[in-house]
C-alpha cells in the first residue's frame, strides 16, 4: 500500500464516475504536504478571438478519466514517487484582468512556498504571466519551453499590456525569463509583418517554426533543448493550438500546419532530466471540442508533465 495519493482505479469506480478531480485524484485545499498539485485557472478574458479557454479546467479534468497512473511509453511512475492532488481552481475574477493577475500570482505564492510544483489547467494563455511573476520570485529568471502555434509577444493588444498575445514579451521585460534560456517550438501562420519572430530571436530566444518540426522527430530536437537549456530552472507552457487542428480543434486561435500528436507527446518527454519547475497546459476551449479529444490531448501532456518532474521513479 503505497503512502501516495493515487488516482481512483477505473476497476474500483466506473471512469464515467467518481470525483470531477484532475485523474480522480484526491482533492486538497493547501499545498501542504505536496510535491506537484494540478491547478485549474478558469479564465478567458484576455483572448482575442473565439472564447471558451474559461471551461477549460472543467473539461481536461472529465477527459483526464481515463488515464491510468503508469506510464507504458517511459515507464514514469509519478504517483509512487511523488504526493500529488488536484488544488482545485483560482477563484480569479472574471470581470477585472488586472486584479485576476493579482489574485493567480497570490495563489501560485502559496503553492511554491510549499515547495510544491505547479501543473496549470488554463485557461487563455495571460494565465502564464501571473504564474511566471511567483515562479521568477522563488527561482529567479528561468528558463521557458513555449509550445505554440503563436509568439505571445505582442507589445500591447487594442492598447492592452495584459492579454493571451502579450505573456512572454512581459515576462522577458520583467525578468522573469531568461532570453536565452528560451525555445519556442510551433510557430506558424500568418503575421502583421514577415519579421514578427524576429523580434524572439533578437532576444535570443530559439525560434522552432512548425514547418521546421514537419515529417519528423522532435527527440533530436529535445536532445539541443535539453542542452541549451541546461541545469537551471525550466517552465513548459504548452498552447494547445500549437498542435493541428486535426488533432486539437478546440482551441479558440485555430492554425493550419500544426505539430502531431506525437510531436507533442516527443516534446514533452525530451524534457525529462531538466530541472522543470511548473508548466502549464493552456487554451483548450471546450466549445470547439465536441468530441472531447482536445482535452483528453491536454489531459495526457499534462499527465507527461508529471511524468518528467524531478524526483519521478521510472521503472526497467
Ligand atoms: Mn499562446
Ligand atoms: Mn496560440
């Protein structure tokens, strides 16, 4: 009998019942006693465009049902090496950005004094910067694995500092990133001009279009991440839409060409051995999602988050 919480088995309780937690973990109220905790922030109020990443946490959390605790790929066994639980949502507020920042910050304060780490159910992409202010607090600057179909560094949005396209040029403003601890991986489309990544590389940033992940592994990919970004403290923040639509049309800032399944799942495991801090699984938005793969995709990067936190057993 294990010490650790562990998710409710499928052969103990239907997976269409049970509790609503993130993998029918147990709930928690404090971080306390933790080692990772998932933690939903249903906020949607600094997207652009289609709206719905608010129901996201609801939605990752249904779909998370059916995943099992092992990892049959990498043999990670999160839940015989680490206390985790589902913390629930931030109680943001829905019609004020500013004070939702303040009040995601405060929350994610408390959960890193505990020295717990933080795996995010967003939620529109602004979430990252409230996070990354009480991640840069604990850690100083870190380093960033930005998954996205999108650079998220726009200056200002409809003369707005604060919204899903603006986290990442904020946070290298603020310190709360390292530029050249920096890779964002995905990005594609269209742009206002035909320089829009060049500002990320002049910040030293390593730009990875998705056309340059097309027809092929990302494990070689994640061998010069791992490399880069060597020993220091590391924050994955994955967008949902920097997969394909094919595999994650429930999203609300759709592109064509998009990362594979796979090439997420590749991503996500290559940052096994990294000193990883939190990450985040953001912009899913159920109302484009009738089949529910959208979030059970979310569901499982997540899960392979967990799966690469420092500290987690693999077995032989
Ligand atoms: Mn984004
Ligand atoms: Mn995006």
């Amino acid at each position: 009998m294990s010490d650790f919480n562990q998710p409710l088995g499928g052969n103990d309780m239907p997976r269409f019942g049970g509790p609503a937690t993130m993998m029918r973990l147990p709930s928690a109220t404090t971080a306390e006693g933790l080692d990772a905790a998932f933690i939903g922030v249903p906020l949607d109020i600094g997207t652009s465009n289609r709206p719905g990443a608010r129901l996201g946490p609801r939605q990752i959390r249904d779909e998370s049902r059916m995943l099992r605790p092992y990892n049959l790929a990498t043999r990670a066994a999160p839940f015989d090496s680490l206390q985790v639980a589902d913390l629930g949502d931030v109680a943001i507020n829905t019609f004020h950005l500013p004070k939702s920042m303040d009040i995601i910050t405060a929350f994610y304060d408390e959960v890193l004094g505990h020295d717990c780490t933080p795996l995010t159910l967003g939620g529109d992409h602004t979430v990252t910067l409230p996070i990354l202010r009480a991640v840069a607090k604990k850690y100083g600057p870190v380093g960033l694995i930005h998954v996205d179909a999108h650079a998220d560094v726009n200056d200002t949005m409809f003369g707005e500092p604060i919204a899903h396209g603006t986290p990442f040029r904020r946070a290298l403003e603020e310190q709360l990133i390292e530029g050249t601890r920096v890779v964002q991986i995905g990005l594609r489309g269209t742009g206002y001009s035909a320089e829009d990544f060049d500002w990320c590389r002049r910040q030293g940033f390593r730009v990875v279009t998705a056309e340059e992940c097309w027809y092929r592994s990302l494990a070689p990919l994640m061998d010069e991440v791992r490399e880069q970004l060597g020993a220091g403290p590391v924050y994955l923040s994955f967008d949902i839409d920097g997969l394909d639509p094919s595999v994650a049309p429930g999203t609300g800032t759709v592109e064509m060409g998009g990362l594979t399944g796979a090439q997420g799942l590749e991503i996500v495991r290559g940052a096994w051995g990294l000193d990883l801090v939190g990450g985040d699984l953001m912009e899913v938005a159920p109302p484009y999602d009738p089949s529910g793969n959208t979030a059970l995709m979310g569901a499982t990067l997540l899960y392979e988050m967990l799966c690469v936190l420092p500290g987690v057993k693999r077995g032989v």
